[in-house]
C-alpha cells in the first residue's frame, strides 16, 4: 500500500518568462487519495498535465511504479495507466456516450461491445451512464460521469481529477465521493485538485500542497485541520471571517415584481419572482446552479427578453423607471449605473483577445475625445489603477486577457465594473474558481461597494461564504423564490432545505 | 418540356466535377480545415492531368499510345498536383498555423495562375491556332463507356453512359460515408474537426489526421478537375473554362451537410441546376431569365443553411472547430 505509483522528481515546467512548476518532488502512493492544493496559478493543473502527457516537462523526471517513464502526448499516459478528467471536458457533444468513451482507442469499432464493458464498469463502482445519448442531452455531472468511465475503460490506474466538485450540487458531490471511495478500494490511486478545503478533508488520505509553483509540502489528511493547509497554501494568516457591517442607510433600489421569463422551448426559467434588493445591503442569491440565477441577473441587466412582470429602478430623488423592455445601453443612457459582472467573463464580461486597457474602454468608447476619436488614456489609466489597487498579477496593461489566470481575469472585469460607483451591482458566481487569497480580496471589494451605498445583488453557490457575506439571502428553487431569509439568523441547513424544496418558505 | 433522356445526363455530367470537389471538401472539412482553395486545387488537377497527357500524346505522336499509360499518367499527375496543394494548404495551416480562409483563398488564385499559366505555355508549345488544346486521344479513353450501354436505349443512356471516372466519384462518395459513419477512423476524424483540443487529449493524432483528410481531400477534388478537362470537356483544355464550379462544391458540402452520400444526389441536382437554363425555354427576347436561373444552385443553398439553421439540430452544423486552427500549447 505505501510504494509510489507515481513520483515526480525535480520537475520543472515554464511557459515564455513564467515559470509554472519547478522543482516538484512528489510521490503519490498506490490506492490512496490525494488531494492536490493550492492557489489559482500555483501550477497544480499544469503539474497534472504533464502526467497526463498534455505538456511535457522543460526537466525533470517522472517515475511509474518506480520506473522512469517519458510521457509525450496523452496516448502514452492511457498507456501508462493514466487519466485525467479535465475541469472543461474533453466531450464531444455530437457524439454519443459510447463514442466519446472509446476515442483514441485502437482496433475496429464496436459499439455493441463497448456498450456491454461500459455497462460492467458501471455496475462495479455504482455509475449510471446511457451509453447512446448525445453529449448535448446531458447534465454537467453525467458529463463529469461520462469522463471518469471513460478513463476507467481505458484501464486507467492512477486518475487525475481537476477540481470535480465545482460544478457539482452537494448531493453529486456525495455520489462522486462514494465512486471515488469504490475506485480506491479496489486499489487505484487518486488525485483529486480542489480548493474546497472540507472536501479535502472529507475525501482524501494525504494532502499536498502547492504554492507558486513549488511543492511545499504534504501531510496526512487526518492529522491536519483546515487552518494548518490554508496556512501553507498561502504563506500568511488570512482571517476566515469576512467583515460583515451592518447595512446603513437601507433604501429600496431595485424593485422586482412578479418577473417571469420562459426559454425558447417555453419552459419556464423564473415564476413570479418578486423581491427588493435595498441600497447599502448585500442581497445574496442561493440556489442550486440553473434555477434561474443567470436568467434573473440578466433580466434586471436588459440582456433577457421577459414574458412578463416588472423591474423598478428607484433613485433617491426622481421618479422609479421600469427597466423591462430597455436594452444595456438604453439603461446606461438613463443615467442608471448598473453594473454586471456576468458568470461567463471571458465571453460576456471580458473580450479576451484585448488586452486590459482596452477591455477598460469596453465600458467608456462611447464617451470619447470627440464623435470621431476615442480616448484612450483615461482607460489605461483606469487599467494600471485596477492592476496597482487589486494586485492583479499580468506581465503589462498591454496582455491579452485571456493569458491571465482566473482569479485575475475577475479582478480586472470586477475593478472595470466598480470603477464607475455603480449604483447596482450584480456578480454571478463571482470566486468560482479563485482560490481563497483572490476570493477574500473579491469579497472585501463587495463590502465596500456595499459601504458606499451600493445596492449588491450576489448569486453564490458556496453557502458558508453567503452566509458572512450578504446580509439577505433570496432562495431560487425551479425558477421560483422559495424564500428570503435574514442571513443573520439563519443557517446552512435552512438555506439548503430552501434550495431543495419548491416553496419552502410556506 | 424538358427532354430528360437528354438532360439527365447532362447533369450527371455537370455534377461529378462538383461530386468529387464537395466530397474532397468535405473530407478536409470533418478534420477542422475550412479550405477555401478547393476551386484552385481542382484547377491544378485538372492541369496536372493535362502536362501529363500532353506530354504522353506528344511522345507517342504518330505511334499508337498505350490504353493504359494513356490514363495513368495524367491520373497520376492530377493526383500529385493536387496532393502538392494540400501538402501546402497543411503546411501552412497546421504546422505555420496561417488563417485558414486567408491561406485558402490565397490558393484558389495560386491555382487559377498556375492553370492558366501553363495551359498558356502547353497552348504555345503545340502552336495551335486556337487558345486551346484538345487532348482528344487521352479523353478517348478517359470517356470510354461500357461497351453494351449504348443498346439498352434510356436506362444505358441515363446510367451506363458515362465514362470511369464518373462511377469512381460515386464510389469513393459512398466509401468516405461509410468510413465517416462506421470506422475507428471516421470517428477520430470526426472528433478532430469537432474538438481538436478533446481529440488531442484522448490521444488522437491532430496534426496527422489534419494533414491526412486535407491531402487526401484535395486529391479526390483534384480528380475533379481532370474528369472535367478529360471526360465533360473532350479532352480540349482552355483557360479560365472551368468556371466557378470549385465554389459551388464548396456550397455544396453545406448543402449536404456534410455528408458526403447525400452528395451523391445533391451534385447531380446542382449539375442539373447549373444548366437547366440552357433547357428552359426562354426565348431571344428574355435573356436576362437564362442569367437569373444560373442563380439557382446558389439560391437552393441559401434556402438549405436557413432550413438547417432553422432546425437547430446539432447534428446538422458545421464542425465545431471548423476554420480554427489547433495549438496545443495555448492558454
């Protein structure tokens, strides 16, 4: 039980100027789960792909049950024993089940056959998979399925799975762990990357960390509490407490009113939705992911097209305007400063190929030098106050975004967004992803976005962080408000009972 | 009315040129590459198969030519012409990393050069006295139907009536189909052009598979061009007469989704499309109708992507990465 399946022996990885990895020495031993973690950009990810023949080491050497194995491309790693289940999936969404599973593989095609071995791997460590549906008809978690089966078929005894969790519901979650308990009793070794700390605990053997590249060290999960690994992780005491004041000045800002949005398909994505969210408060927004958070944020924000209800913008000193039917830029035109930091930041929050300064102007072309120019410094100015007050770690203002890790993609889209003292502020899911240092600088920029008199609206999915973080909490369940609590005296088992339960409240 | 006995084989004729163009495209389109230098590549085709029959005609001039020489040789040079294009489109797609459309049409004008340029040099050294030069021996046997066809009245006229190249288009049409659908390769292929990224991890070679489809694509379009110059044209090559077909095959793979049996049919529907103009009766005083039908292979495909976009089926759409180019490496 205790030889290495896998050692890594002072490897070292760089792309151009960064350096990714260096110097790694770790073991990950036969038949036991480890937990990889560390920062966003401290190079896990990276580290796993070069076991998994994604990249290949600038030096070093990677052993296999003790034997030095060189691993170019992913064909070698399945060879080795080896998969990865990618945080993006590998999928094809055309394909069926079956035919993702057996590609890349050798030998004639059968899909008979596969469906039958496919089926057996099934039974043996508790997985539903229909072999014959399209990618495109499945969930995110029967995707995730769908990858780890697929690793197992290609016999897979060492599997790498990057952050799986994170788009998982707590019940998932719960299902992957017993999976993943099943798999290790039957003796593959496990690496699990997450930034969760409780799930470190609930799921692994030994934890190792990473820190800006380098490997600082491991420890045996059970004899470790959460404060020792956030303390390695990070280097320095970071208080778990977010600073929560109490809202002043409290005045209704956005009003909402028996808002209902269908999709195409007709199906309903939010059911008389009707709730208040107040100047100098932080509204939190639960519910499990594809309830309607998107379709609500983007409702307020002009972006959806709504069947019917109303949204009221109160200023302090004028007459409320409904903002249904008013596109991005009629609200903006109104004088109304709204700002939406969308779940999606590179496709609808950031243009990746531009580097910061000019995302910054994505926010002010309009308001250039003359009709015929723009003004390009007052955002390169606003870019190196946003890289300087949020340390957002980039080579120069002039990188495009997409190069940048991403905790520090957030930064720049939140800073771009607060920079005008919106007077409503949205943010979906605005740590997914981050790794704890860049969520509290997240959270401490809310805070003072709430100070100043901003009416926040956050959609969360981590229940402890909405907790100490907004000050009410509307429930989403179906499309549907199945409550609005004070965050103050309610707790964890309330919200989730909420989440779960259509009308909870009642 | 429209004499089918007489037209159907007429469109089957228009439509092989675009058979072998749109099933070659649609080859090098499953693997992610949009080439958009299919016209030249079938005009280089079609040229190559010319030097080489030239060439062979002017050797044995007098002498009796081998039936088989006669065929071979220009099929081999089509094939190597075409071959060298695709090798070069690969080249700078997937190893330069070039914009494809960029680099795509960069070829077609390459190709109409190069076509024209040394079917301008060929006119010349045969010193014949029209722009043109008629290979009508080579074509002889390029075009050489079965021997009963000709007694089996309409059906040998509509089905036997044509020469190999033209079944071969067929054939190869329904294998490529077969492969797509039913082999381990197919499905790589089709995961290539789909995701390369996923492709890549799963241990598919990308850059292999991209080269492979983009050359043996541009090789069966390349065949294309010589079916035309040899079969449809008689063997008399001049510049700039195959037209804009190279387009419409590339029309064509939308029109038929990618899938290359339903180009079968399709080709010859747009061949009939292409001159059914010359088969309506118009009249001398409305020439301007003979223009406007012209229109008609395009119009039909405009109606085709919007009844596909329409549908949304996900299973009708283009590859996914199609005109993008894969960087392992990028971040």
């Amino acid at each position: 039980m205790s030889e290495a399946a896998v050692s890594f022996r002072r490897v070292t990885k760089t792309f151009g100027s960064v350096i990714a990895n260096s110097n790694i020495n770790l073991d990950i031993k036969k038949g036991e789960i480890l937990s990889l973690l560390g920062e966003n950009g401290s190079g896990k990810t990276t580290l796993m792909n070069m076991l998994a023949g994604i990249y290949y080491p600038d030096s070093g050497q990677i052993y296999i049950n003790d034997e030095p194995v060189i691993i170019k491309s992913p064909k070698d790693a399945f060879d080795l024993g080896i998969g990865m289940v990618h945080q993006h999936f590998k999928l094809i969404d055309v394909l069926t089940t079956a035919e993702n599973i057996v590609l890349g593989l050798e030998g004639r095609l059968n899909l008979k056959d596969t469906e039958k071995k496919i089926k057996e791997i099934c039974d043996k460590y508790g997985f539903e998979v229909d072999p014959q549906k399209k990618i495109y008809d499945l969930s995110v978690s029967e995707k995730q399925t769908v990858e780890i089966v697929k690793v197992l078929y290609r016999g897979a005894e060492i599997l790498i799975l990057d952050e799986p969790t994170a788009v998982l519901t707590p019940q998932e979650t719960e299902k992957l762990f017993k999976v993943m308990r099943n798999m290790k009793a039957d003796g593959k070794s496990i690496i699990i990357i997450t930034h969760k700390l409780h799930e470190v605990k609930a799921i692994s053997d030994r934890v190792a960390i990473l820190r800006k590249g380098e490997f600082i060290g491991d420890m045996i999960t059970s004899e470790s509490n959460e404060e020792q690994m956030t303390q390695m992780m990070v280097a320095r005491h970071l208080f778990l407490n977010i600073d929560r004041k109490k809202p002043v000045n409290v005045k209704p800002r956005i009003e909402v009113k028996g808002l209902t949005v269908k999709d195409p398909a007709g199906i309903y994505k939010l059911k008389d939705v009707s709730f208040t969210a107040n100047s100098g408060e932080v509204l939190g927004i639960a519910g499990i992911s594809g309830c309607g958070q998107k379709e609500l944020l983007e409702s307020i924000a002009g972006l959806q097209k709504v069947e019917s209800g109303s949204v009221l913008y109160k200023p302090d000193d004028k007459e409320p305007v409904d903002l249904i039917g008013k596109d991005p830029r009629q609200i903006h035109e109104m004088g109304i400063s709204l700002s939406f930091v969308p779940e999606d930041r590179l496709g609808m929050g950031l243009v990746g190929n531009m580097d910061l300064a000019d995302n910054m102007m994505l926010r002010s072309f309009r308001s250039g030098k003359s009709k015929l120019f723009t003004d390009r410094k007052t955002p390169r100015e606003l870019a190196k106050t946003v890289v300087r007050d949020l340390e957002v770690i980039t080579p120069s203002i002039e990188t495009p975004v997409r190069r940048l890790s991403g905790g520090n993609v957030q930064k720049v889209l939140l800073g771009r967004e607060i920079s005008s003292h919106p007077k409503v502020l949205m943010t979906a899911y605005a740590v997914r992803g981050l790794d704890i240092n860049s969520s509290y600088t997240i959270y401490d920029l809310i805070n003072k976005q709430k100070e100043g008199g901003t009416a926040v609206i956050y959609v969360g999915e981590d229940l402890d962080v909405l907790l100490e973080l907004a000050d009410r909490i509307l429930v989403l369940c179906d499309g549907e408000v199945s409550g609005i609590v004070d965050a103050e005296t309610t707790d964890k088992n309330t919200l989730g009972l909420l989440m779960t339960k259509k009308g909870g409240a009642a | 009315m429209i004499d089918l006995v007489a037209f159907i084989p007429r469109a089957i004729q228009q439509g092989i040129p675009l058979m072998y163009g749109s099933c070659g495209e649609t080859i090098t389109e499953k693997s992610g590459n949009l080439n958009l230098g299919i016209p030249g590549v079938m005009y280089v085709g079609g040229i190559s198969g010319v030097i080489g029959s030239f060439f062979y005609e002017q050797s044995c001039a007098g002498k009796g030519m081998n039936g088989a020489l006669a065929i071979m040789i220009p099929l081999a040079c089509s094939l190597l012409g075409s071959l060298l294009m695709g090798l070069l489109y690969s080249f700078l797609t997937v190893s330069l990393r070039a914009n494809q459309n960029v680099t795509g049409l960069a070829m077609t004008t390459f190709g109409i050069g190069f076509g024209n340029f040394f079917g301008g040099s060929l006119i010349k050294i045969s010193g014949a006295d029209v722009p043109s030069i008629a290979l009508s021996a080579t074509s002889g046997y390029f075009s050489r139907s079965l021997p009963f066809a000709g007694s089996l009245g309409w059906f040998g006229k509509i089905f036997l009536s044509y020469g190999f190249l033209a079944y071969t288009a067929v054939v190869i049409s329904l294998l490529t189909a077969y492969v797509f659908k039913h082999t381990r390769m197919g499905l790589h292929l089709r995961s290539v052009g789909e995701s390369p990224a996923t492709a890549d991890a799963a241990g598919i070679n990308v850059t292999k598979y991209k080269y492979v489809a983009t050359c043996i694509g541009c090789m069966i379009a390349g065949l294309g061009g010589l079916y035309y110059v040899m079969d449809y044209a008689c063997g008399v090559w001049s510049n700039d007469a195959f037209g804009d077909r190279g387009w419409l095959a590339i029309a064509l793979v939308i029109f038929t989704i990618w899938k290359p049996d339903i180009g079968i049919l399709s080709s010859v529907l747009f061949g009939g499309l292409y001159i059914l103009y010359l088969y309506l009766p118009t009249g001398m005083d409305h020439m301007e109708l003979k223009e406007l039908y012209k229109m008609l292979p395009y119009i039909v495909t405009l109606i085709v992507l919007i009844i596909t976009s329409m549908r949304n089926k996900r299973e009708d759409q283009p590859p996914q990465s199609l005109g993008t180019n894969y960087f392992r490496e990028e971040r």
